[in-house]
C-alpha cells in the first residue's frame, strides 16, 4: 500500500490517534476566523484526489459552518407567535456548498475546484476548499488545471461536486437500470413523460 491508501485509512478507520489529534486541532481551530487560508491540506489523500497541487496559484481555505438545521431568529416583541411562520428552513444546499460559496466571496479571484470534509464538533462542522487563481501563469500552463480558466462561478452555479449534489443531478440514468428490472424502468419513462 502507498501512502496515500495508509492516509485514507487512517481517516476512514478513526483510530485513537486521529481522535486525540482532531480534538487538539479544534480547540484552536475554534479560536481562528471563519475562513482561514491553511499552508497545506489536512486530509491530504483526499486532496490530491480532488485534484490538489502543491503548486502557485492553488490555495486551501478551512471554513466554520454552523452545524443543524436552518433556524430563523426569534422575533423579540408585537407579533403573535402564530404569524411568526415557520421555525425550520431546510436549505437547498447542503453545508459544503455552502461552505465553498463562502470561501468564493471571500475570495473573488480565484475559482472553487472542490471540497472535502475535515471534521466536526456539536456546534459547528470545517470543510477545507481547494481554490486556483484563473490567472496565474501557473495554472494556465498546467495540463491538469488549464480548464478552469475558462470556467467563472462554479460554485455559485452548482458545478462543483457538492453542488452537484444538492442539485441531484447524480441521478440513476436509464442506462445503468439493469433490464431486468422492468417496473422500475416503466416508472422511470412515465416520470419523464
């Protein structure tokens, strides 16, 4: 196995270790502002699948989301808690979109590649974005990276993986329906009309 794999499986499996390390780093990761720039990923097996480099023009921002469910702000005084409306919003977009929407406004220049998880706690939830700057000659040279700069607003347009996501545009196609399964085919083409 490469190290990568050990990585991954250190993560995967959450060992005692990994605890005792992820709650020493959220007592200071607690203290820091809600978008930080880190100098190299924590998860580093999944950045790298997620197509970090180590290079100019592509950074790391480790955002705080609240965790929960949405809730809308209690009302102090002269209304009648009947016309107050609902309680629970639940967003249309999951955390993590979230999350790399506002690593985009706090950065304007650069663009979101993606995101990964990175850990947790009862108040609130860190997810890391990979960002790249279109301009830098950096990345505009890169084989890898060099179609990004022609793209603007992934992650407010839902392009990224997360966004994707939420959109549910990961859907079962009709191809992968095996054909034995004929009802559930049937269904599906009625749905489509």
């Amino acid at each position: 196995m490469g190290m990568y794999k050990y990585l991954s499986k250190m993560w995967q499996d959450n060992h005692k270790e990994m605890k005792a390390i992820l709650k020493e780093r959220m007592i200071k990761w607690r203290r820091e502002p809600i978008i930080v720039t880190v100098d190299s990923p924590t998860r580093l097996d999944k950045a790298r699948r997620l197509g970090y480099k180590a290079k100019q023009g592509v950074i790391i921002a480790r955002v705080r989301i609240p965790a929960g469910g949405r809730h809308r702000r209690s009302i102090s005084k002269g209304r009648k808690p009947s016309k107050y409306g609902m309680r629970h919003l639940s967003p249309v977009r999951s955390l993590q979109a979230i999350a790399e929407q506002r690593a985009n406004v706090r950065f304007p220049n650069m663009e979101v590649l993606n995101s990964y998880y990175v850990s947790e706690d009862s108040k609130q939830k860190w997810f890391e974005v990979i960002l790249v700057d279109r301009n830098h000659p950096a990345i505009i040279n890169d084989k890898d990276l060099s179609w990004i700069t022609n793209v603007r607003g992934r992650a407010f347009r839902g392009l990224t993986s997360a966004g994707r996501k939420s959109r549910g545009s990961r859907r079962i196609e009709m191809k992968e329906i095996p054909k034995r399964n004929q009802k559930l085919r049937t269904r599906i083409m009625k749905r489509r009309g």
